[in-house]
C-alpha cells in the first residue's frame, strides 16, 4: 500500500485463496510488477522456511538492479497488462 515494492511474488496455491485473492488488484492500482508462480514451497525456498504465500522485494543489491528490471517488465507486459 505505501508503493515501497519493487516487485511481487504470489504462490498459486494459497489456502484460503482469500488471503492473496485481492493482491493482484492492489498491484495494479499501485503500478508494481507482480507475477503468480506454481507452489508455495518453491516460494518458500527463496525464503527459506518451508512454504511462503507471497514475497515482496522491496530493495535489490545495486549490481541486481538491471536483473530486476529485466524481470519487472517482463511480469508487468504479462500481469499488469
């Protein structure tokens, strides 16, 4: 809500769905990039804990910026559309 993330990263397999079911929308109000990836715990790994229902990025070391920029299009062209 405040518009501190760079990018966000939801699991399809939420339970109860109603947890992330509103994210998307909010993503789009504010302009940040999101995607939806398969499995919570292939989220969780990037975390390290055993599942995770989503990851917000909200800053990136300065040699990965041209990376998740990169990426941020790319989810933006096939998400935010």
């Amino acid at each position: 809500e405040e518009k501190q993330a760079k990018l966000v990263v939801i699991a399809h397999d939420v339970e109860p769905i109603e947890m992330v079911c509103w994210l998307p929308a909010l993503c789009r109000k504010k302009d940040v990039p999101y995607c939806i990836i398969k499995g919570k715990g292939r989220l969780g790994q990037l975390v390290h804990k055993k599942c995770c229902s989503v990851v917000a990025l909200t800053s990136v070391r300065t040699e990965d910026q041209g990376e998740l920029s990169k990426l941020s299009d790319n989810f933006k062209a096939q998400f935010n559309d």
